[in-house]
C-alpha cells in the first residue's frame, strides 16, 4: 500500500490499524505518545447559540451561517440512489453503482468535518473560556425538524469544542437546555411570555430591544460565567428585580425573577 505523508509522526507508533470503509477509502490510524503545549492565555471568552437557521450565534454579536451541507448535495445523492435502483442486484455495475453512493455519502460526511474542525478550532484559539447550550439532540431527531438537526451536526461540533478546549487548556461549560435563555432579557433580567420560534425580534419593559440569537448567547455566556464562579466557590451577584406585573412586552404575559446572572 502507497502511502503519502502530509506530516511526520511525533513518535514511533507503538501499533497501526488499517480500514478500509465503505467508500473503498483506506485509512491508518497509528497510536503514538503526543504532548500537546496548551495556548497562551486570553481575556476572552464567548456564548454561543446553536440554532437552524444560523448555526451559531455568539455573544459578541457574529452570525454563523448553516452550511446545510446535505442540502447542499442531495440532488447528487438523489441522482446516485436512483442509479444503484436500477442496478440488478448481484452485478458487477450495482457494486460500482453502491461504491458511488457512498462516496457522495462520504463527501457531505469529510465535509461536514472540516467545517466543524476548522469553526471549533478558531473558537477555542481565541477564547479562553467558551459556553454553550447543553441541547437535547437526541429528542430534536423525533421530530419533523429531524433531517435538518442531523445536517447541522451539533454533537460533532460539541464534542470538537470539548477536547480541544481539554487538550489546549481551555473552559468549555455547557448551560441547562432548560434555562430561558432567549426569552430572557440581558439588560435587565426579565423574563418574556411566550415567543413564537418566527419572533427574532422583541422589547423588553425596560426599553431594550432584543435581537433574539444574540440576547440568547449573551445570556449563555452570563449563565456560564455564574456557574464557572459557582463551581470555583466564589460569590455570584443575584440577577436585578424583575419588572412589574403588567406590564407591556412584546408577548404579553406574566414576567417573573430569572435566575442568571447579568452581564
């Protein structure tokens, strides 16, 4: 077998394993002794939202497009599933006509990788500590947004974030799926009634207009922040008083204290 190095190894490996998938792709994998220097500190650090419409949304106001890589390539797909249906089953032409299908499965697969490689990597060199939502993927794909939570790939994404944060001595902190935290108003802690997923837009009591994404990452970053502190046993200050009853939102109903702190 061939083999093209991009890069030397850090060490002798101690053994190789070599697989081959379905695509006919071979690939080695080599264990070897690594050291990993951990990044130079930072002052920063940033929340972020995870959505479907922007991938991510960050505290400091970046929207992150969706790839919609699938999407992107389903016509391709499509033309390739329906080839290998016409295939006899058993022949030479149905075996070429599989390996096709799988390559272009392989190919959203690689490319979907490398997105999320290259986004968690810039996050975790320039933060030093990074929040996000601890989401429920698992019942997201129970319902009819299913292809498109699968397409967006969070976990990967997460799971990125969270070993490189480990390997260069960084913070990742995952916040309570449960916390309001788009409804919630991060100037002054109120909390809004009931919002439409189609609202991106609201107003707080207090005067502040609300970009929905940003509000919500900002307070992800101030959730983060207070349990970081919480976990090292320091002093949390308790979140501002709540607005009156009755008062007009954009959603008018009941508001109540949050339980984040504010920025």
């Amino acid at each position: 077998m061939t083999v093209r190095w991009s890069r030397s190894l850090p060490s002798d490996p101690s053994s190789v394993t070599v697989v081959k998938d379905a695509a006919g792709r071979c690939f080695a994998s080599f264990v070897v002794e690594t050291s990993h220097q951990p990044l130079p500190e930072t002052d920063s650090e940033i929340g972020i939202g995870l959505g479907l419409t922007h991938f991510a949304i960050t505290s400091d106001g970046r929207k992150v497009a969706n790839p919609r890589i699938l999407r992107r390539a389903a016509k391709k797909l499509r033309k390739a599933q329906k080839a290998l249906s016409r295939k006899e089953k058993g022949s030479a032409n149905r075996a070429k006509a599989e390996l096709k299908v799988a390559r272009a499965h392989a190919k959203v697969t690689d490319t979907r990788r490398d997105w999320a490689h290259k986004l968690s990597t810039s996050l975790i060199r320039d933060n030093q500590a990074v929040y996000v939502e601890n989401l429920a993927v698992s019942g997201m794909v129970r319902t009819k947004l299913a292809k498109s939570v699968h397409d967006a790939g969070w976990s990967q994404f997460v799971g990125m974030l969270e070993y490189k944060a480990a390997r260069y001595g960084r913070y990742l902190g995952k916040i309570d799926r449960w916390s309001p935290s788009s409804k919630l108003c991060s100037a002054c802690g109120t909390i809004a009634g009931s919002m439409p997923l189609n609202v991106w837009s609201w107003t707080c009591p207090c005067g502040t207009t609300h970009d929905r994404g940003i509000n919500a990452a900002i307070n992800i970053l101030a959730a983060g922040r207070a349990e970081r502190l919480n976990d090292c046993g320091a002093q949390v200050r308790p979140g501002p008083v709540p607005a009156q009853r009755g008062e007009a939102v954009t959603h008018p109903k009941p508001t109540r204290q949050a339980g984040i702190s504010v920025l």
